[in-house]
C-alpha cells in the first residue's frame, strides 16, 4: 500500500513583516501552512516534513510562539497529519545545536506540537518498510567536516530511507563563494534527501544512482529578489510504493498571492542604487589614493564633492572604513 508525505519548505514564521512585504506576513504563513494540513489531508499522507527554520529567529516573543504552537495544534487535530522537522540555522543562536532545547523550536517539540526527526527516528507501525531521520543545521553544515549529515539513521538495513537536512543543497554551483554542497557531491546511504535552506528551492532532482532530492523552495517569501518575485510557492508530494519505487511531484498553493500584490521592490531598488554608490565611492577610493596619499577621510570628502554624492553614502562609507580600521587595530584583517 502506497505511504504518501507532504513536504513544505522553509516557514521562517514571526510576528512583525519583514521590510519587503507588504502585506500581513504572519496572516499570510499561516494561510498557506493551513492549505498544506488541507493538501495533506486531501491526499490521506502519513506526515507534513518541514525541514528546518520554523521560527525567522531564535529570540521571538512569547506571544509569537504560542499562536504558532495553537495553530499547529488545531491543525493536526482538524487533519491528522504529524508535523516532522529538523531545526535549521535561525531556529538555533549561531549554530549552536546545543542550545536547541532552550529555543522556541525547542519549546515547541518538547510540548510536542510536533516531532524532531533528529532526535527521534520516525517510523510509526510500518517501520520495518520506511526509516525518516534527519539532521538539524550546526556550524559544521556545507562543510567538509559536516558530511556525515547526509547520512542517514540505519536502524533497519531493509527499510527506505529518508533523510531530512537543512543544507543548501545545490544542483550548480553558485556564480559568488558561499558555503554549499553539489547533489553530484551528495555521500548518503538514504533513498531519498529532503533539504530546506535554500529558499529558490531545486524542485525534485533524481541522480544517476536513482538516489531523489526534494526541495521545493520555501513557504514563505523574505525578500523581494527577482528570484522572489517570479518564484511559485509549492510543496511536494512524495509517494513511496516500495524500496525501489518511490517518485515525488511539485502542487502549487492556491493561496499564495501573486508576488507584486505582497512584495515591494521599492526598498530593494534604493539599496542596490545605494550599493552601486558606494561601489562607485571606492574605485575612485583606489585612483586617488595612487595619485596622491591622502588622509582617507579627506580623500572622502574630496569624491564626495566631485561626484556630488549624497552625505548618506559618504558618511556609510566613513563608517565602512572606521569598522576596517578598527578590525586592522585588533589585528582581524
């Protein structure tokens, strides 16, 4: 008999909006998590895997956590399904998993509104066919010492694996350096990888050796990035048959709005005009500075003049250069 999961991506759920949204972020999550628990039940799946970052922070309020707690609640009674996750990087304080049980995430699995799959290997009463195990975000994560994170439980040789990671997982490799591992890269001995943190998401990806990586981008929209902006919000379902038939498809979320109705570029515009200033500032920074040896701040003052610059950029560029002297005073350059 065919076992069915609902993967969502990313929540990142908080209670005040972020800069580029403009409309009532929280509202808006718990919308769409309401139509996942819907799809969920729709399709009769034994769990909703969410892998990592439920929380945008670890230091949100009281308050905050409690309405997501209630609403998780009345959400697995209503429908049924179990609620499966990991912790990711802003569910813990700079990657300390060792911190975890003093988190919101970690308030929220010890009241057990839902189950942390690192911890706690999930398999219910068809354990001998299917293992899901995970590991949460750390210091380690995208590193050549963080590896082994993609390994997953083996309780029972027999069993599909699952494995649930929160890495940024990546199908090329990315045009700036940044921590990440290649799917090619990928060491498991798992069936099937679930991956949160890279919020574009790479969709459902078979290798070669039959291995599927799901990521099916994040439930929630941060920014106002053109990646952002033409990104459709889904999930997968993943239906496993047998060992060795298992496939996965992408169900977009009638209830996330269309991008220009919630996101607003206006603020992302201004700092990438502001950056390209500052960008500017500091060429001209360089050729001054073979001409004739100034002190900085009047060589600042001097481009500033000249390419009537707006006293903003100059005085974040004075900032810039202080923050730099102060670190070369330490001895951290």
């Amino acid at each position: 008999m065919p076992v069915s999961f609902i993967i969502a991506g990313d929540l990142h759920f908080r209670s005040e909006p972020p800069r580029n949204r403009k409309d009532n972020y929280e509202k808006a999550i718990l919308t769409k998590l309401y139509e996942v628990f819907q799809i969920a039940h729709d399709h009769g799946v034994k769990a909703i895997i969410i892998p990592g970052d439920i929380f945008d922070s670890s230091n949100v309020s009281l308050s905050t956590i409690a309405k997501l707690g209630e609403f998780l609640q009345v959400c697995t009674q209503e429908f049924g399904a179990e609620v499966l996750t990991i912790s990711g990087n802003h569910d813990i304080p700079a990657g300390n998993k060792n911190a975890l049980p003093r988190t919101p995430y970690g308030l929220l699995e010890r009241l057990s509104f839902f189950l942390n799959i690192e911890e706690n290997t999930y398999g219910d009463d068809w354990l001998d066919e299917i293992e899901i195990s995970g590991c949460g975000f750390d210091y380690q994560t995208d590193t050549d010492s963080g590896k082994e994170q993609f390994m997953a439980a083996n309780l029972s040789g027999e069993s599909l694996k699952i494995h649930v990671v929160h890495s940024m997982l990546l199908a090329a490799s990315p045009s700036f350096p940044m921590h990440h591992t290649l799917i090619d890269d990928v060491e498991t001995n798992a069936d099937i990888i679930i991956s949160g943190h890279y919020h574009d998401g790479f969709g459902i990806i078979r290798r070669k050796d039959g291995k599927l990586f799901i990521n099916p981008g994040a439930l929630c929209r941060l920014s106002a990035s053109q990646a952002e902006m033409n990104r459709r919000v889904q999930v997968a379902l993943l239906t496993v048959n047998s060992k060795t038939d298992f496939h996965a498809e992408l169900i977009p979320l009638k209830s996330s709005r269309p991008a220009e109705e919630v996101l607003d570029r206006e603020a992302i515009v201004e700092k990438k005009e502001h950056e390209n200033w500052l960008e500017s500032f500091f060429d001209s920074l360089q050729q001054e500075g073979e001409e004739k040896f100034l002190e900085v701040r009047e060589i600042v003052e001097k481009i500033a003049s000249l390419e009537n610059v707006s006293d903003g950029v100059k005085l974040e560029a004075l900032k810039r250069i202080g923050e730099a002297r102060e670190k070369l005073g330490r001895g951290v350059m």
